[in-house]
C-alpha cells in the first residue's frame, strides 16, 4: 500500500504530521533498545573473547612447565646413572664408552634434545651426543669443544651437589657465532661428583625450545584476529607473530622490545601476575610463567660467547610473559553493528517504520550469534585438549569432603580407560584403576594436598586394560568462597619414561657389547654369593678367561671383527654355564665365571667343557670364511683365608697366566680344594 494516503477526505498535513508523531515515537525506542543492545553486545563479545584466549593461554601454560618438569626428572636420573659415577671414579676408556651410550640411548628416545653432554671441570667436552634431526650419534673426540667461557658452564659447575641450573631461552651458539638457521635453546645442568665427593664437572641437556615455541605458535592460532606473544622477563619477544621482532637481545637490537612498541601496557603487564587489560590500542589478555621449581638455579645469561652473566636469577625471577593482543581495528571490525548486513537492516527497518519487528528480529539474531560463537569457541577449545598430549581435567572438593568433577577432557578419559559420563557421575571412578600397591600412598597424598591447599604432585602405576601404566598427576588449588576447592590439574602417561629409567638402569649393570655383567655389577653380585656361601659351608669355584692373541685379530682383521668375537665368546659362555652361574666381563677381553655349590675337581670339568665349546666356536668373515678363536682358563676353589673374591681372582688370574705359558688353548687349575 502507498506510504502516504492520497484519500482526500484526510487532510495530506495531518498524515504527514501524524506519520512523523509515530516515526518519531518508534525511532526512539528502536533506537533506545539498539543502544542498549550494542552496549550489551560490547561487554559480551569481550567476556567470550577473555575467556577464550585466557583458556589457550592456561592451557600452553600447564604444558610448558610439564615439558620443564620432564626434562628436569630425565636431568636427574642421568646424573645419578651408576655407570657415569664409575667412569668420574675411573676415567677408564671402556667406561666412557659405556656412558656415551646412555646418552645416545637418552637422546634417541627423548627426542627432545639438540645436545646430551658431560663437560669436566676445566670447561672441556669429554662426551658429547648430537641430536641431527633424528639421528642421534656420539661426537668424535677430536670434534669436542672447549666450553669454558660460556655462561651455562661457569654458572652450573658453581652449584652444590643435588642443585640444577636452568639458562634462559635463547639461540645456541656454536664456535663463536650464533647458529644459522637459528636453533632456540635451554640448558638445563648439574654439578656431576665422583664416589669420594669431589666436583668433576658437569652435565648438560640442551632443551629443543623451538618444539615448545612451535607448540606455543599452534595453541595459539585459534584466536581470530589476534597475535599471540611470548616475552623474556625482560620484555622481548621470543615469539611474534612478525618474525623480525624477535631474539632482540641476542642480535643486538635492544629496541626490539615489547615495552618499547607498548611502554604504558608493559607497565601494567611487567607488573602484574595476569589479566586483561583494554587500552586504546586494543585488549591485552596475559599470564606470567614460572617455569622452574623452587630450589632451582638460573641467571640473566648473555648473548656473547665468551661472557659471564650478569647476575643469577632464583626460580621466582625466572618468568614468560604470555600475551594475547586484539588490536582495537579488529574489536572494532568484529562489532555487529558495524557489519554491512545489519546496517541494511537498519536502514529497511526505518523505511518501512516497523521497528519493534526489527527489534524483535535483531535480538533473536544477536542472541542465535552468541550462542553459535560460544559453541564454535567450545569446540575449538575442546579440539586444542583433545590434541594435547596430556589429560585436562576440574575437580570440585566440597566443603563436607564430597567430590565431583566438572570437567574431564577426552585426553584425560583415554589415559585412565575411563568412560566420560560415568566419571562426570561420580569423580571415584577415575582412580579406581590405581595400582593396589600405589592406592594408599594415593589415598594419603591427596587428603594431605585437599586438607594443606598446596599443590598435588604424584606418579604411580594404573592397571588399564590388564596393561600397568605409570601416571603423572600434577594439580593446583583454588579455594571456593564459602568452603571447598577448584582443582585444576592434567594427567599424562610417563610410562615410556618409566620404560626409559629401567633400561638406563639395565644397562648400568650389563656390558653393553656381551650381555654378561659389568664389572661392577659382578664383583657386586660375587660378594652377595660368597657370603651365602659361607653361611651355608658350600662349596665355591671361579674361571677367569682370557682370549688368546686377541690383539692379533683386531690388528688384521679390525676391531668390528673382535667386537664379534667379544659378542659369539658371551653367547657361548652363557649357552655353556647353568642359570647360577655368575658370569662377568672384567674387561678388554678377560671374562670371569663364578661357580656356586661346585668343588675344584668339578670346575676343572666345566672349565675344559666351556674351553672346548668356545674352541668349536666360529665367526664369519665377510670373504665367507670363518675365525675361529681360543682362550685359556685359570681354575681356583674358595680357600679357607679368602675374605673377598678378590683374592679367588688373583688366584685364577695366575693359573690363567701359567695356562697362556703352556702353550693356550688349556685350563690350568691354582689353589684347587
């Protein structure tokens, strides 16, 4: 119908002036309704935002002190490996060989580590492992450097016995210069002490923190139109979202700094633990980060080679900023009334003066918006946990001691074989797997942790699927007004480095070439067997083998060939012997076989059997042909006088000897009851 009536019985005027009465009165409220709506709309849009980007920034938050505690524990087991305590007690060749392996086994299946490094107290590398992308291999001898001068060096070999340095995250240098392309670093290391307490040096684990700045970036990307910032307690930035701004301090551009782009936030920030703040340059969301555990050591490091640090910083000066930034252009451009489509609705809804339809319509359509930006914001954050390698999880302690979880992520559910409704039903659930052995300490940690409000830390095992795994539990406190307490903690699975520790643990008590006992670890076990010998009056033997003209065959035929010799002369001995039989490498090539509940007459016999199958024994050559080898075996019995099977030992090690004089290939008997 026309918009102005042209009947003439109404006076045109009196239209006119009464379609202005009710434009005029309908344009006020729709006006006053869509003030009133772009106001609530502001302070929705904002609090959906904060909530999303502080929720990436807690979780980034929680993964990187959990990489930190990993590799702080993988620190400390290396240090306390027996084996290298050996090799700081011996300095013996075949020992460093021995841990030189460990951490190549450390490097391997961490995979986190640019370098693994023992460097002894002159500042010099003595063991070294690199990394290269994925394949690990120990560094020639001729290839180590000095370190002597550089700041994580001087600081670490400073500390006590059981103390850990932490450096700052920055670019590693090698021979002077910064390496190209740039390999973000952190070092973590430990003074290294020998068996009667003297300081030997130091071990080294270089962090690979351009994985951590990497997963930092991708946690990060899921807030629309923001840029995601990691800063230095210092301000700079050691992740932009332009590359140029970074590492600063270490390429001498000293302006590169966040408080030098945002002097009067960086202010509020540097200040401040966390927040968000709104400036007219636009929302800052952040957090601090302290990665490091009380008692832990770092300093302000430095970006020249061959410079001290400055000062030493404690575990509460070691701190990242993490800040979020939504430029004010980009709040702005979010603002629904300044979409093109709304403003066309506005427009049609004053020509056609049926504001309130309007109305009605833009807050269904405002409210539709809010509710399908909150659930697109919810699956994104429910993807990021899902993809985190570690269980997320809220746990609601009431005041009366009942317990309810508000939140287990999908990671958390898979990690503990849970279903997610009936862990959300009831919270018991999700430790009724704990290990039998491991549920009381579980049960008296965690009412210490509810009862004290300090954080809960604890690793056990969880059977799972008839399968053990070791778990990791790590949560915080928030206590709630009226009584009770949040706990916001993860979960993760350590059983691979579970699995890690007791390989390294195997391999410091066998000879890595033979499979038989090291050194110590049979002189350990001898001593344990002879005094239950002598409780009991049983009789006791011992063998010691040597391999005739070993030095021969690795001068023609190289020493992979006498490596393989070593190996076929272990296999046979182990095949030989009976499972009480205590066998050892002692060395090079000298083997030793103890003999519980068996006289010197019988040693003599398995000696010459044991001879006799190594005699039989062959080792392919690559030409198709097959080394044969021999050995000579001294013989000796337990004697009245012997304390020690030291002096068994020096007994066999002579009959040994005189064997080898007789012409080899012989068993020749010393002391023999």
């Amino acid at each position: 119908m026309p918009l102005i009536n042209s009947d003439d019985r109404i006076p045109l005027k009196a239209l006119l002036k009464r379609f202005v009465l009710i434009y005029l009165s309908v344009m006020a409220i729709f006006l006053g309704a869509l003030m009133l709506s772009i106001r609530f709309d502001d302070q929705r849009r904002l609090e959906r935002l904060e909530e999303r980007e502080s929720s990436l920034i807690e979780i980034t938050k929680w993964v990187i002190s959990h990489d930190f505690s990993e590799v702080n524990a993988n620190l400390r087991v290396v240090a306390g490996q027996p084996a290298l305590r050996w090799y700081l007690d011996s300095g013996n060749a075949a020992q460093r060989e021995e841990v030189a392996n460990l951490f190549l086994v450390l490097s391997r299946e961490a995979g986190s580590y640019d370098q693994v490094r023992y460097i002894d107290a002159s500042g010099q590398e003595v063991i070294r492992v690199d990394y290269n992308d994925g394949s690990p291999a120990i560094v020639p001898q001729d290839m180590l450097q000095n370190k002597a001068e550089r700041y994580y060096f001087r600081d670490t070999l400073k500390l006590n016995q059981g103390e850990t340095f932490v450096s700052p995250l920055d670019l590693n240098i090698e021979h002077d210069r910064l390496e190209i392309p740039y390999k973000p670093v952190i070092r973590f290391g430990t003074p290294v002490f020998d068996s009667q307490g003297n300081k030997k040096g130091v071990i080294l684990l270089n962090y690979l923190g351009g994985e951590l700045i990497q997963f930092f970036r991708n946690s990060m990307k899921m807030g629309d139109g923001h840029s995601a910032m990691l800063l230095n307690r210092d301000g700079y930035w050691l992740s932009s979202s332009r590359p140029e701004d970074e590492w600063g301090f270490m390429l001498g551009r000293s302006e590169r700094t966040f408080g030098h782009d945002f002097p009067a936030e960086w202010r509020d920030i540097s200040a401040g633990e966390q927040g968000a703040l709104r400036t007219a340059k636009g929302l800052f969301i952040y957090t601090t980060v302290y990665p490091l555990s009380l008692g832990q050591h770092s300093s302000t490091g430095s970006a020249l080679a061959r410079a001290p640090s400055e000062r030493g910083l404690t575990a509460e000066d070691y701190l990242w900023k993490i800040v979020s930034f939504v430029p004010h252009e980009a709040l702005s451009r979010a603002a629904f009334y300044n979409q093109t489509d709304v403003r066309i609705l506005f427009v049609i809804a004053c020509l056609a003066i049926a504001a309130a339809a309007w109305i009605v319509a833009h807050i269904t359509l405002s409210r539709e918006r809010a509710r399908a930006d909150l659930a697109a914001s919810k699956a994104r954050y429910d993807e990021l946990v899902r993809n985190s390698p570690v269980g997320v999880y809220l746990l609601h302690i009431h005041a009366d001691g009942s317990m309810r979880l508000e939140y287990a992520s999908p990671v958390f559910c898979r990690i503990l074989g849970l279903d997610a409704n009936a862990v959300l039903r009831d919270a018991s659930a999700a430790f009724a797997a704990v290990h039998p052995d491991d549920r009381d300490r579980l049960i008296r940690s965690s009412q210490e942790a509810a009862t004290s409000l300090k954080p809960f830390r604890w690793e056990g095992r969880f059977i799972i699927d008839s399968e053990t795994r070791w778990i990791r539990i790590s949560s915080d406190p928030m206590p709630q007004p009226g009584g009770g307490s949040l706990w916001s903690g993860v979960v993760s699975n350590i059983s691979e480095r579970k699995k890690l520790e007791h390989e390294l643990e195997r391999q410091a008590r066998i000879d890595v070439l033979t499979g038989l006992n090291n050194r110590r670890h049979f002189f350990e076990l001898a001593e344990q067997e002879l005094a239950r010998i002598r409780r009991h009056a049983e009789p006791l033997s011992l063998l010691m083998l040597d391999l005739d003209r070993f030095k021969s065959v690795n001068d023609t035929y190289g020493h992979a060939v006498g490596d393989e010799v070593l190996k076929k002369l272990g296999e046979v001995s182990l095949h030989t012997m009976r499972e009480i039989d205590i066998l050892g490498r002692l060395g090079g090539e000298e083997f030793v076989v103890l003999l519980p509940e068996t006289t010197g007459e019988r040693a003599l016999e398995v000696a010459e059997r044991l001879r006799s199958a190594i005699a039989d024994a062959a080792v392919p050559l690559e030409d198709g042909s097959l080394l044969r080898f021999t050995v000579s075996i001294g013989v000796t019995s337990l004697a009245a006088t012997d304390t020690t099977v030291g002096a068994m030992i020096n007994r066999a090690d002579a009959a040994m000897y005189r064997a080898k004089n007789e012409g080899r290939n012989r068993v020749c008997g010393e002391g023999i009851a």
